[in-house]
C-alpha cells in the first residue's frame, strides 16, 4: 500500500468516527425533551458567563505571573503549581553559517541534525 493510499484510508477512517459521533449526539438530543433542551441551554448560557470570567482572570493573572517570573529569571513553585522559566533558544542564520563553512570546514563538525518528524494536515 502506498504512503497515499494509507492517508486516504486514514483520512476515511477519521470520517467515519465524525459521523458516529455526530448520530450519537442526534440520537441522545432526540431522547431529551424539548423543555428540559431549553433548561439545559439556560443553565450552558449562565456557566458559560461565569466560565468566561473565570478564563478572562486565568489569563490575567498568568499574563502577571509570566512577567514577574522572567523579570526573576527563575523557576517559581506554588502549591499546586509551578511557573518554569526557561531561557529563550539560541538560533543561527543557517544559510550565513553554512557560507562560513565553506572557508573554515572544521566548523561543520559542531553541526548537529534532529531526526525528522511527521505532522498530519488537512488538504
């Protein structure tokens, strides 16, 4: 089977769970009466501004918690949680390096290369 053929199966395979989880979710909203549909959306529609308010302080304060902790330059435990600070990435112009190395090709021996990796995307 080729690299293709098995995506298309994948992808059909990945279609098939969409539509079982959407018929279950047709079949529990036709067992639910349509009074006790309209509770349900009233009681989503207050959690869900008591939700929105909860996430709106969340983000707020790790907003304060990221700036006060890169401003320490440390790691900063909690009880329950931990803001880990990590220093920022080093990176290099590869194409300007790889110029370099033209001239001084001892410098390639300190070239390292990750294994690939795979990512699934839409089409």
């Amino acid at each position: 089977m080729t690299i293709q053929e098995m995506l298309d199966q994948l992808a059909e395979m990945q279609s098939k769970l969409d539509v079982l989880n959407l018929q279950e979710q047709e079949q529990r909203a036709a067992l639910i009466p349509e009074e006790v549909k309209r509770q349900l959306d009233d009681l989503k529609l207050e959690f869900d501004g008591q939700r929105y308010a909860c996430n709106e302080n969340i983000a707020e304060l790790r907003k304060l918690i990221t700036l006060a902790v890169k401003a320490k330059g440390a790691t900063v435990k909690g009880t329950r949680l931990s803001a880990v600070f990590v220093k920022g990435r080093v990176t290099w112009d590869t194409k300007g390096v790889e110029g370099f190395a033209l001239a001084y090709p001892a410098l390639l021996a300190y070239r390292k290369e990750g294994e690939p990796t795979v990512q699934f995307r839409g089409v």
